[in-house]
C-alpha cells in the first residue's frame, strides 16, 4: 500500500496486473507501469483506503463476498470486470485476490509477480496488520468507500488462511511462509508465458523486456511504503474523525431541541 491515486479512463483497456502482495513493492511498480502503459494504473490498496470512490470499492466488497463467502464464480467474475473497468494495470490488495479471475478475463493481460524476503516482508506486512481495530467496522461504517473495507479484510483472511491450509500449514497463524505460500498460487494460476517474477531492486531491465518496452531515462521508482502508508493513515484519521464530528454534532443538535421542545411544551 501506499502507491498514488488514479482516475478510469473509459477507453483503457487491462494490460498488465501487478500480482505481488502488499509491502513487496507495488507502489513502485505502479509508477514504472505508468512510465511503460497508456493508460491510468491502479493501486488498490491506495484507492480503497483514499479515493472516496464509493461505488468501486463496494465492488470489490461485494466481489470478495462472492468469491469467499458465497463462491460464485460467475458472479465474481462480473463484479471484477466491473471493478477494473477504465484501467490499464493493476496492482496491490484487493486486486490480487483475483488473480484466477483475471487471467480468464483478460487473456491478454501480462502478470508481474514482485518477490521479496519473505523475512523482512512480514517485518512490514505483520505490522501493518497489528494496526487494525477490532472495532474497525464500526468506525468505517459512515465513510464512503471505505465503508467496504471490512469486506475486503474478511477476504484477506479467508485466503490466507486457505493458503496455510493447502499448503498443510495452521490457519490463522500468520507470518513470512504467508507470502510463500501466496507466490506459489500465483506461479499455479498464470501461464508461464504471461508471468514475470521480479524484485523492485532489479530495476527496469526485467519489466521493459517482458513488456516489449523501452527503458525510461529516469532510474525506476523507490517508495518507501511505510512513510506513504504514514501519510494515509493520517488522511485516514482526519476522515473519519470529520464524519464522526458531525455525525455527533448533529445528534447533539437534535437532543437539544428535542428537550428544549419537551420542556416548552409542557
């Protein structure tokens, strides 16, 4: 997470997904992808968390309940067409749930698996998780778009722990083998022939080559995730402490007529 936010543009067409799991790079790749594509890219973990889109996001929501909860295929598959309507690439949670999905849905889309060591990624990722309320729905539950967002982290869960069950491990108890286990069903899911495995620090040479590109002038992009995921937790807060400002304002305001009426009237 922490990659910038983008706008549909109806006549995009999917080119490539950026398959890799959160904290492996993918803020950085979609800025290289936006170097390399025509067309807007989209940082799911960004836009769910930052864009107000309230009809995208329930999308994915309603996606995630038709893939984990309900496992309708078909259903799931139109919601996700519908999702990714109006972009060129993809990257990050809640696009790589679907990672089946989209390569039926565009076969001719190219898949880019960012890899990392798998230690110093749960450093990152398990931290990340740590900082989730328990009362998070709660909190949410007036915000546009992000309102969704517990859907989206219920199928996180529902994942990974089928992840650690396939793979013969103890659901529930994450940690660095989640994300070995995660690239493994990506490599199961892709045609070899549309899949790339590649570190951010390889820097352009990989992508441009797998994508028919040429490299940029520019050295490939560096994002500290940790200081961009800072900067929307704190974008976070401010949002969700001004709906509940007036949220409470307004149920204060309507207490006190209340019982200035109740008191007039008697």
């Amino acid at each position: 997470m922490g990659g910038a936010l983008s706008k549909p543009d109806p006549a995009a067409t999917l080119q490539v997904v950026g398959a890799g799991y959160s904290r492996t790079g993918t803020s950085s790749l979609q800025l290289a992808l936006a170097k390399l594509v025509d067309g807007p890219i989209y940082h799911g973990g960004t836009q769910i968390w930052m864009s107000g889109d309230d009809a995208r996001v329930k999308l994915w929501g309603l996606a995630c309940d038709a893939k984990f909860v309900d496992h309708d295929r078909q259903r799931t598959l139109k919601l996700v067409k519908e999702a990714t309507k109006g972009f060129s690439g993809l990257v990050d949670i809640p696009c790589i749930f679907f990672v089946s999905e989209l390569v039926e849905l565009y076969p001719e889309a190219k898949f880019v698996l960012n890899t990392r060591d798998p230690e110093k990624w749960w450093e990152s990722f398990g931290n990340l998780l740590g900082h989730v309320p328990g009362y998070f729905t709660i909190l949410t539950a007036p915000s546009p778009g992000i309102r969704w967002i517990p859907k989206i982290l219920r199928a996180f869960q529902i994942q990974a722990d089928e992840l650690l069950r396939d793979s013969g491990r103890k659901p529930g108890e994450y940690g660095p083998e989640l994300l070995v286990t995660f690239q493994e069903s990506v490599i199961r899911e892709v045609p070899q022939d549309r899949l790339l495995i590649m570190d951010v620090k390889e820097g352009w040479a990989p992508l441009v080559k797998f994508l028919g590109k040429s490299a940029p002038a520019e050295e490939f992009p560096r994002v500290n995730e940790s200081q961009a995921l800072d900067k929307q937790a704190k974008y976070l807060f401010t949002k969700l402490a001004g709906t509940w400002f007036g949220i409470l304002a307004l149920l204060g305001g309507s207490a006190y007529f209340t019982a200035r009426w109740w008191k007039m009237s008697r």
